[in-house]
C-alpha cells in the first residue's frame, strides 16, 4: 500500500488524538479539525484514512468514517459528478475490502448518507428514483 499523502497524514493525526483518553488532547484537535473539515478537500484525505488499513490503526479509521458521515452533505454537492461517481465507487471498494466490522458500520452509515443525499439533491420521490442516482449501489 502506498504512504499516505500529506493531508491525509495530518487528518490521521488529528482523528488518532480524537481517541486518546486525553481531554486535552481531544480539544486541541478539535480545534485543528474544525477549520479543516469546513473544507471539501477534507473529504478525499478521510477516504484515504478509512482505505489505509495498514498504516492506521482501526479507531482512527472507525472515527474518520463518523467525521466523514457528519460531514459529507455539505461537501457533496460541491463536487462535480465524476468526483462524486469516483467517490461512490470508492465507498463501495472499501465495503468489499474492509475486515473490520465497526469500520465496516462506520463506511455503511457512510454510504447511507451519501445515498439519501444524493437522492434529495435530485428530487427523487421514491427508491427507483434514487437508485437511478447510484446504480452500482444495488448490484
């Protein structure tokens, strides 16, 4: 597996601080992060985190698919749709890879909430609709 890039790196230190027993640890990162994350390139770096099963251990990936779940609604929209299509795809590569279960759940509320934003960004009015949205999703 190839070393993660410098985002990434940062993003994996500032999560792995979210799970020491710390408090002030957890504070100054959460101070880093909020900035960060207000940011759409935030989200690519937590892809990369999750996909790195190697390089980081499994509570910092689980922390970086909650972070991700929380925020990817407002990042999302501001991709365009072959960013968005590679994203989705990646998501779903990393719940065909992925051998631990809480990373697993943490990756499928992911995929949820892409899924039902990507429905009501386009309207759709029932399931077909969506799936029409991400078809890879269903197969």
């Amino acid at each position: 597996m190839a070393a993660l890039s410098a985002d990434a790196n940062q993003m994996a230190s500032y999560l792995t601080a979210l799970t020491q027993p710390d408090t002030n640890i957890i504070r100054q990162a959460e101070v880093a992060l909020k900035p960060i994350l207000k940011q759409p390139g935030c989200v690519p770096a937590m892809v990369e985190v999750i996909k790195a099963q190697s390089a980081q251990n499994e509570a910092t990936r689980h922390v970086a698919a909650i972070v991700l779940r929380k925020r990817i609604t407002g990042h999302l929209s501001k991709f365009d749709v072959p960013t968005r299509n590679a994203l989705k795809a990646e998501l779903l590569a990393i719940l065909q890879t992925e051998n631990s279960r809480p990373v697993r759940n943490g990756v499928v509320a992911l995929v949820a909430t892409v899924c039902k934003a990507e429905a009501e960004g386009d309207g759709a009015q029932d399931s077909a609709q969506a799936a029409a949205g991400w078809p890879e999703l269903f197969q």
